[in-house]
C-alpha cells in the first residue's frame, strides 16, 4: 500500500530537520483544508516583477497610509508567529478595520489575504455568519497565515447579543492565545486549539465587549473616500494574477535561507525577535503616551512586521537604505 501524509494545517513545520512552510500548492508535501478555507494557496516561484508589484502597495495611494501600512504590517508579520511564540512574544491582538458599509472593507482585506491565496470580498474565509466554535477551529489550523472573519454587522437586538459574544469569543482567544479546555466522553482531556495565526476583523461599527476585550484589538477607521478604486483595481489584478502570493513565497524563502539555515542561525534569529520587539515596546513605553498596557505590545508587534518587510525589499533591491527609513519612521509616527 502506498503511504501518504496529508497535512490539514498550515505554516512552519521542521521536516526531517528542515524547516519547510506548509500550503494547499506544494508539489512535495500535502496539505489540505477544508471548505472555505481552500482559497489558501501558494505558488511556488517568486521573481523580481512579483516582488516590485506588492511593494508599490507602499507607495501608490490605495488607502492612506494609517490603514494600508499596518494592514501590510500584519500580512508579513503572520510567517513569524512560529518563531516569536519560541521568542515568548507571540503576536496577541486582532486588527479591527471599521468602516460603514461600501467603504470597501472586505475588498481591502481580501487584497491582504491575497497573499496567502486568492481571495476575493464575497470569498472570505470566515464571516460572523459562522458560529464562534467554527471560527475558532480553522483559526487553529490557519497557522502562520493571515484570515478574515468578515462582516459584524448586527441586523437587530436578539443578534446584536449573539455576534457580540462571538466578537468577545475571538478577541479573547487571539488576545490570550488560549483554546478551550474540553474533555472526551471517558473525561480525558482534549488538546486545546488555540489559533496559531493573525486576523483581521471588519465591521461595520466595533462591537461593546468592555474595557478588556477591547484592548485585545487594534482599530482602523476606514472613510467613505478613502480608497482609490483605480489604483485598488490594478492591484486586484495583480493579485488574481497570483503576484502578491508569489512575492510571500519570496520572502519566506528568504526567511529561510537568511535565518533559518542551521540550528544557530535558528537560535539567533529567535533571540533577534525578541531583542526587537522588546525595544520596540520599551520606545513606545517611554513615549509619555498613555494608553492600556497591551497597545506598545501591539504596537511592537506591527513595528516588527513592517520591518521585516522593508529588510526583505531592501536586500531584494527594491528599497533603497533612504526609502527603508523614511517608511520606517512615517510608520512610526503613524502607530
């Protein structure tokens, strides 16, 4: 009999001591998932057209740069929750994108999920329609990867309640990286199922979910105008064309032939996570901006992702040292 491995969940995995990042696409390993979440795949290939394309999204003006800039941020820093959970920083927060209706929410999310797949607005691969406990297990096996649960937008009182506590649901458990503790009919415990990659939110208004559980997710305000639907659409066609995914394969290539190579390189690009974002932290700590202690955690987390992302476009010569810290810094400033 033939013998197979089918895996149904996605990211960092070591493989006979390498370390390989699993996606539906690979012609070496399997990788399946089930129902909507079939949309995530990944070409294997990457050139320096795919690259230059998703870096414009730094520079053309499809959103202003308080909502593209941490909307990218989150979309590259999704490859790192493997290494930054080994660091003990694991990212802990959801990015809300608020926006009233035709605001072209979904549309933008589905632009940054594009680089895991090809995604579309009415093809997202979670929605409030879908019950927390659906949510919440493909959040565990969607690992080091982007996803959207699409649409908080209560039609009246009765579901207004119901979708808040799904809201609630998701906040604590990408806030606290906790899954459920459940026992099997002998009452042995189950393995919890915490979710092992990012999400972005959109909705049409933020959910009451108190003090703390807002604090577990950071806010963007999508305007009326605030999308340029020329430039949106050229960037939608590169994206159905498969460049964005092709340029995410790029730079977890580079990942991993820059810092994943042996075991020590392993251990010091760990440690240079944790270095970095504790710096980042403890800037914006000493900033005098008051604020809940998770935001300069957040905060350093969309810092470390952005950088990465300029460090990659840099040495694939794209960015040049000027362009990488004017970004850096208007990116600062930003957050």
């Amino acid at each position: 009999a033939d013998r197979q491995t089918v895996y149904a969940v996605t990211g960092w995995r070591r493989i006979n001591g390498e370390y390989y990042f699993l996606m539906p696409g690979d012609e070496k390993r399997t990788v399946r998932l089930p129902g909507k979440m079939q949309c995530y795949r990944m070409d294997q290939c990457c050139s320096a057209e795919d690259i230059h394309a998703a870096a414009q999204l730094l520079s053309k003006p499809v959103a202003p740069a308080e909502v593209i800039y941490p909307l990218l941020a989150i979309a590259f820093l999704s490859p790192l929750n493997h290494f930054l959970k080994l660091a003990g920083c694991e990212p802990k927060f959801v990015l809300f994108l608020v926006g009233k209706t035709g605001s072209r929410k979904s549309t933008l999310a589905a632009l940054m999920l594009s680089f895991f797949g090809k995604f579309t607005a009415s093809e997202l691969p979670l929605s409030f329609r879908d019950t927390a406990n659906s949510i919440l297990h493909h959040t565990f096996a969607l690992k080091d990867v982007l996803t959207c649960i699409d649409d908080y937008h209560p039609a009246g009182r009765q579901e207004e309640q119901k979708l808040t506590a799904t809201a609630q649901s998701i906040m604590r458990a990408y806030g606290d990286r906790t899954g459920k503790g459940r026992l099997r009919a002998d009452a042995s415990p189950m393995e919890s199922r915490p979710p092992q990659g990012n999400a972005i939110v959109t909705a049409e208004f933020p959910p009451d979910i108190g003090e703390s559980g807002t604090a577990r997710y950071f806010s963007l305000e999508l305007k009326g105008n605030d999308v340029n639907l020329q430039v949106l659409s050229s960037f939608q066609k590169e994206a159905a064309d498969g460049s964005l995914q092709r340029c995410m394969y790029g730079y977890l290539r580079w990942l991993k032939e820059r810092f994943l190579s042996d075991n020590d390189t392993e251990q010091e690009f760990i440690s240079m996570l944790q270095t970095w974002f504790q710096q980042r932290r403890d800037r914006f700590q000493l900033s005098g901006i008051r604020c809940h202690g998770r935001v300069p955690e957040t905060v350093a987390w969309l810092q470390l992702g952005m950088d990465l992302l300029l460090l990659f476009l840099k040495e694939c010569g794209v960015y040049a040292e000027n362009d990488f810290k004017d970004v850096q810094e208007h990116f600062r400033q930003i957050l």
